[in-house]
C-alpha cells in the first residue's frame, strides 16, 4: 500500500535537490567568474606596480618583482629595505601564487621574482593571454612600458585558480549539504503535521459504533482541503441512516 505521506515527502525532496544542484551550477559559474575578474584585476594592478617601482629608480627590477609577488628575496647579504621580506611560518598557501618577469624590449630578462617558472611567460604582445609554460597553463598580463624599455609580465597558474574556485565552492557546498538531513527532517515532520486532520478523521469514523450515523463535524478546524470529503462522508451517512429508517418502517 502506498502512502501519501511518503510520496509527497519524496517529490518535495526531489524538488528540493534539484533546486540545490541548479543553485550549486549557478554558484560555480558565477563564482569562477567573479573570481576570474578579480584575479585578472590583481594581475593588472601588479604588473603596473613592478612598472611603477622601476621607473621611479628607487628599486631593481628583481627586488620589484619579488616585491609584488611577495616572494622572498634572494639570499644576498644583507637584504636592502626594498626587498620584501620572507612570508612568515604559516602564511597563507595563496600568498605566492604570483609570479613576475621583466624583460627588456631587446629580449633580454632583466629581473623576476623566487619561484618564477623556467620560461618566458608570455611572447610579444600586451594585456591578458593564457599560455603554457612549462607544460603548466598560466594567465599573464603583459605592461610595455616604451619609455623606460621594459616589459613587465605577472601571471598566475589556472590550477591555483581552480583551487581557489573549488575552496570556495566547498566552503559554500559543504554546510548546505550537512544541512540536508535536518532539512530533510523537517519536511518530514511537517508532511506529518500536515496530514493529521486527515489522520483525526479516521480516527473519529474508526472509534464510531455500527449504529451511529450522525454526521461529522466540518466546521471549525476542519482544513478547506478536507471539507469536500467531509461533506460527501455526511451525505453517505445521511443516505445510509435513510435507507436504514425505511428498512425499519418496512
């Protein structure tokens, strides 16, 4: 016998987990995006930042790609106060993620920072390309800065970027999918709640003696959903208690 309760609480699940795949869809193409725009913007703002740092000649290049992507510096004693100290035991595991090159305009490399990729970043050219170095896919912004001669390249791999995407996408997914359970609890109780007007009637006609006709009590707390049957139970039993009064005055 199939139960009511059990398939409605398996359609509002199913409803339900399909709302949440859409939503987690939806999330992991907007939030890649969001964070694609914002990276693409560091990269930027970077490659203008080593730009700046050189043309200012208060910094060599190296020391000014290290400083942006906070790598350390090389082990040259002593370290000049320009160059960006070493992170510290525990920092966080993006704080790298950067790397940076400079190159003369003659194909010439002038600096990068610790932790740069064997290759060339990037060929000739200037703003965004994905390229691969090194059998790895990077995304580079390139800055041509004409008057001083140099061509600044910062990039970062698409794997860290994948692991950033997947680390909020987990940090978002993952609670929501612990809360399943409760949720999952609570449409059952409240499928129980629901249908206990439906259960009171039964009840009320099974506790009924053989000879009590008299109609059921519609009003008042009766849900609008349970009235058509309640008023097609009364006009049975008004049918039945009828045939009953003609069978006795027969």
């Amino acid at each position: 016998m199939s139960s009511i309760r059990t398939r409605l609480f398996a359609i509002l699940m199913a409803a339900t987990g399909a709302v949440w795949l859409s939503a987690l869809v939806w999330l992991q193409y907007a939030t890649q995006r969001d964070v694609e725009r914002v990276l693409d913007r560091r990269l930027e703002e970077a490659a203008h930042m080593v730009a700046s740092l050189i043309a200012d000649g208060g910094i060599g290049a190296d020391a000014a790609a290290r400083a942006v992507a906070g790598a350390p510096s090389a082990p040259t004693p002593p370290r000049s106060a320009t160059e960006a100290p070493a992170l510290p035991h525990g920092a966080h595991r993006y704080a790298r993620q950067l790397s940076c090159q400079v190159w003369g305009l003659d194909g010439q490399l002038i600096g990068e920072s610790g932790g740069a990729p064997g290759g060339r970043l990037a060929e000739d050219g200037e703003g965004f390309v994905d390229t691969t170095v090194s059998g790895e896919v990077w995304r580079v912004f390139t800055l041509v800065d004409r008057v001083h001669g140099i061509r600044v390249m910062v990039g970062d791999a698409q794997s860290v970027r994948a692991d950033l995407v997947r680390g909020v996408l987990l940090g978002l997914a993952v609670p929501g999918l612990l809360a399943l359970p409760a949720l999952a609890g609570l449409i059952w109780l409240a499928l129980a709640r629901g249908l206990a007007p439906l259960e009171r009637m039964a009840r009320a006609l099974s506790a009924r003696g053989a000879q009590d006709l008299s109609p059921l009590d519609t009003t008042g707390s009766t849900p609008r959903e349970l009235a058509p049957m309640g008023r097609a139970l009364n006009d049975l039993l008004a049918r039945l208690a009828d045939a009953r009064r003609r069978e006795r005055d027969f």
